[in-house]
C-alpha cells in the first residue's frame, strides 16, 4: 500500500476511533468517578464512541486541524517534497472519504473564507536517525485548542512555578475544553518552540510517563494539581478533571523559563504512519 493511502487510512480510523490508551483512560475514569452528573458525562462519551465505531460516523462533529509531525530521516531515500505530497494527497483523501468537516479559512483575520477541503494541515519537520519515516498526525479541536495557552515564567520559580502554572491554565479553561481532558506541556526552547513541544507531548502513549524520573513526577504533581480543581467530566465537578498530562522539555536560555500548554478534549484523536525503506512510497 502506498505512503498516500496509509495516510488516507489512518486518519479514517482516527476520526472515528480512539487508540486502545486513551479509550482505557476514559474507562477507567468512569469505573473511577464517584460523582454522578460526571459519571453520566463519561457514560455519554463511551456510548458515543460505541456509536461512532458502529456507524463509522465521527466521534465529533469538530473533525479538527490536522496538525502533522514529519520525523524524517537523515539517510531517507524520499525527497521532502515526495513525503509532504504524499501528506497532502493522503489527507485530502480521508476529508472526503471520512465526513471530515470543512473548519478551515484561509486567513484569520478578514474574509475568513473556508476553503471548503478542511486543508491545508500544520506540518512541522523534524530530522532524525536512521532512513525511515514516521508521520503523525493530531485531529485538534478547536473547543480545547482555544483553551491552550504560553506562559514566560521567571527561571528560578522551578517546579512549584511550572505546576502552578499549568494549574492556573487548566482553571481558567474550566469546564469549555471539553473535560476530561489531555494535557501536553512544553518546557524550554522559545516561547514558539515550547508551543511546538506542549503540541508534540500530545502524541504520547497515555500509559507512558516521562523517560526521566524527575520529569515524571512533575507530571504527576500537575495532574494531581488540576484533579484538586475539580471542574470534573463536562464541567460539572467530580474527582477526574484530566486523563493524563504529558511534558515534552529541551535546553532554554538562562534568563528564562518558557511554558506552554495544550490541552485536549477526550477525543484525544491520533493517527500514526510508520515507513520504512524499500516499502511502497
């Protein structure tokens, strides 16, 4: 099959079903939650998604942004301009094959015209080992993309800053991002570029924490953080405010501690293409 009808699959899939992670998170958030206008939220949200893999209807009518993550590698023998056409092709096909809404003008400001084919994506190119090609997308609604936000904190507030930060974030968003939510973090780089990794963060397998030990436990801390709100499923309170928080971090400036933070719905929507070489492109 080739690279363009992989493409055009996955995100078929992925805009009808969740991956297996973030579906056991909101299980497990329902058999968790011990309030009941929550609870009923998180039941609605599972009959939705039995729903939507029945009729292989959208779980969602905001189908998103698709926000594209190109990891290139250096040795790969396909030209930036054969992925970024196949990327093209593949998601024009799945927008008119899978009742993706059209949500996309093309400025922001003015006219505001749709153009009507929900493109063009958000592709950001990241170069790494090997000769391979791996190509993942996000479906990003814009209830919770709305919600998202950049913080320059003062670089000796360290954790204490960064977890009420996120806290602060997540509060002020209450109950419009669609709970219970995903949180990516991103710490490091620029203001821009800790936007990029909050983003980035988001593509993580939710049973995964970070690789680094401190790192992990700062993860934990804002979750239990943003659980200490109590906004809950739907913004009617409960115990369960988010599902997992994620932190992608890099080298920074010593005079600065930029934070990002990109919060998502429960249709947590990923779709992943894995290429390797000799494969069909």
């Amino acid at each position: 099959m080739k690279l363009t009808e992989r493409i055009r699959d996955a995100l078929k899939h992925a805009v009808v079903e969740l991956d297996e992670d973030v579906l056991a998170a909101i299980q497990t958030a329902f058999e968790r939650e011990q309030f009941e206008a929550p609870k009923a939220v998180l039941q609605a949200i599972l009959k939705n998604l039995a729903l939507a893999k029945e009729t292989g209807l959208p779980m969602c009518q905001d189908t998103g942004l698709l926000l594209v993550f190109a990891d290139v590698g250096r040795s790969c023998p396909l030209s930036l301009r054969e992925i970024e056409a196949s990327i093209m092709e593949g998601c024009s096909m799945a927008v008119e094959q899978a009742y993706f809404r059209r949500s996309i003008v093309k400025e922001p400001v003015f006219d505001r015209i749709n153009t009507q084919t929900n493109l063009p994506p958000v592709i950001w190119w990241n170069s790494v080992d090997g000769s391979g090609l791996q190509i993942r997308i996000l479906l990003k609604g814009f209830g919770s993309e709305n919600c998202s936000s950049v913080r320059m904190l003062n670089p000796t507030g360290g954790k204490e800053a960064v977890v009420e930060a996120v806290k602060q974030i997540v509060k002020t968003a209450g109950g419009k991002p669609c709970p219970p939510i995903f949180v990516g973090v991103g710490l490091g780089g620029t203001m821009d570029r800790a936007a990029y990794l909050s983003k980035r963060a988001l593509l993580r397998d939710v049973r995964l924490s970070h690789s680094d030990p401190r790192y992990a436990k700062l993860e934990q801390d804002i979750l239990a953080a943003i659980q200490s709100l109590g906004i809950g499923s739907g913004g009617l309170g409960g115990s369960i405010t988010a599902l997992h928080v994620a932190i992608e971090e890099e080298s920074t400036h010593i005079a600065g501690l930029p934070l990002a933070v990109s919060i998502n719905c429960w249709a947590d929507r990923k779709a992943v293409v894995e290429w390797k070489e000799g494969e069909d492109a």
